[in-house]
C-alpha cells in the first residue's frame, strides 16, 4: 500500500560516528517497502537541516523526517518552526532514531528498530506535542528545542562527550560525565525565576525537561511528558566531587531525587541569571553558549505535529 504523503527524509550521515551514512541502503529500502514516498537529501554542514527542513515545508511536504540522533532532530524541528512562522504550517515532523543519544525518540516511545519506525512513517498517526524555546547565549533572537536543555554539569557532559571520537552512545556520555567531574565542579552563582518564585544558589546542573532522559540513558525527569504544557526541572545544588561521583549512578533510574541537595519542579517558563561565573548551555545535545550570562526558557505548547504511535 502507497502512503500518498510527500516525506522529505534529511540524514545526516556523520551522525554516530558515521553509522546513518552507513545505514543509507537500508533506509531507502525499509521505506520503499514501507510503501512511503520520499526524497532523501543528506546534509554536509551544521545547521543545513534547518534550511532544508523550512524548505520541505514552503514546497509543501507533509512531513519532514530526521534521520539520526537529538542533534538532527533539533535541525529540523527548528527549520519547521521557521516555516510555520511564515504561515506554511502543514508539515508534521518524524524521526527515524539511528543516532547516539535518541532521547527525543525514547520520550515519545519511537522505536530504535529502524522497521518498526519506517512503520510509523506509513501509518501516518500524528500527535500534538509541546517544544520548548530558549532565548540567549549565541541565540539572542532565540531557538527551539524538543527534549531539554541542560544548564551546568550536563552540558559540560555534551561538550565533552562530542569530543570523543572511539565511544558513541552512552558509553560516551558515560565517561564524559566522569571526565566533567574533573572539570566543572565550582557552580556559579545564579538567580533562578520560576512561576512567581525567585532564588539564589549555587546550582550544579539545571536540567529543564520536555521529555525523560538525557545523554541516551540519564533519566533527569522520569515522568517528563511532551504534551502536558509543562517543563520538569532537574536541580543539583553544589556539592563535592566525591558526591558527585557517587550520586551520577541515581540519573540511570532516576531514582535522584532522593538526595536532599536535588529537586524538582514544574513550570512552563524560567530564567536563569549569572550573578558569579558563567553558564554553559545546550539544547538537545546542540551547544547555545559555552558562557551565558541569561537564559530564558519557555515552553511552547501543543506547537507542532510528530508522526508516533
């Protein structure tokens, strides 16, 4: 059966070190069999799917398909926001998850099986979900985010991580949170403003999720929910070295909460402030600054279509 859907797949094929370029052949036939029409366009610079994506959605594709991981992901969902800014709104946004980290797609139960997702495609099911923006850093005029941004610790753990050129996936993620303890263990000191609530602290790490989990396996908010109007925030508080170490091994259940020095929270927009210091950030994996002095964060709901189950 021939889904009569116009499907522009965009691939970045250096995504997990260069496994989607390897994965190529197999993709095209999954959704030949799959019945899917599709064009399919590989990108060769950073950013590229965010121009390919808004232009799928101008020429009037139904649905713009990442292939790869968080990083993509953030592309194109970028690039379909751009779009729909300028009123061409049609395009639905879907994942085939072949990268490192696809926490986007555990969030929203897409199947790593890459049969199984080419399903969904041809099912064509679509579900509203929120996305969240962030305005600051190197994104003065702000950006779009569909899993979480980290803010500190997390985000030192990206960076370091995308620095590792043997491990992929978690493993990656895994040594780069212990190299980080290493080297971002003096939190600066922030203002934190949330639904009418305003503190000082030293925060190691603030997570602020749309979805579940971060870096392929650490669940900062294991009941985040893509379509509930509200972020679930992840706080550490300051601590040694010697705790940080043995409290990473809590993110791998989310069973953290349970330390009196992290809370949580839900809110549907906050800022945060450097009173002392700096903040790095990222946003699905993607770097927003490596020395921010404000980050505003909203969420936007029930902002775009996602071909799920």
């Amino acid at each position: 059966m021939i889904n009569s859907c116009r499907h522009r797949i965009i691939i970045n094929p250096s995504s997990a070190r260069g496994d989607c370029g390897r994965s190529i052949p197999l993709i095209h036939q999954r959704l030949t069999d799959a019945g899917i029409q599709f064009d399919l366009v590989e990108t060769s610079q950073a950013r590229q799917a965010v121009e390919l994506s808004a232009e799928a959605a101008r020429a009037g594709y139904d649905v713009v398909v990442a292939v790869g991981g968080d990083g993509i992901l953030n592309e194109v969902l970028n690039g379909l926001m751009l779009a729909r800014a300028e009123g061409f709104t049609q395009a639905a946004i879907g994942m085939l998850p072949v990268g490192q980290g696809n926490d986007f797609a555990f969030g929203m139960a897409i199947p790593m099986d890459l049969t199984k997702a080419c399903a969904i495609l041809a099912n064509g099911h679509r579900r509203t979900i929120d996305i969240g923006k962030v305005t600051g850093g190197d994104y003065p005029n702000g950006c779009w985010f569909g899993n979480g941004i980290g803010i500190g610790f997390d985000a030192m753990v990206v960076f370091e991580s995308a620095k590792m050129k043997r491990l992929k996936g978690f493993a990656a993620y895994a040594l780069a949170a212990l190299k980080t303890i290493f080297l971002y263990y003096k939190a600066p000191l922030v203002r934190l403003e949330f639904a009418g609530y305003s503190t000082e602290l030293r925060p190691l790490m603030i997570s602020v999720m749309n979805g579940q989990r971060m870096g392929g396996g650490f669940l900062m908010a294991p009941a985040g929910n893509m379509t509930d109007g509200l972020f679930d925030l992840c706080i550490a508080r300051q601590i040694s070295q010697l705790h940080i170490l043995a409290t990473i091994p809590l993110f791998f259940s989310g069973s953290q909460f349970s330390k009196s020095f992290i809370s949580g929270g839900r809110t549907a927009g906050l800022r945060v402030t450097a009173l002392e210091g700096t903040l790095p950030v990222q946003a699905d994996g993607e770097c927003i600054c490596l020395a921010g002095r404000q980050i505003d964060i909203e969420l936007v709901p029930q902002a775009i279509e996602l071909l799920c189950t």
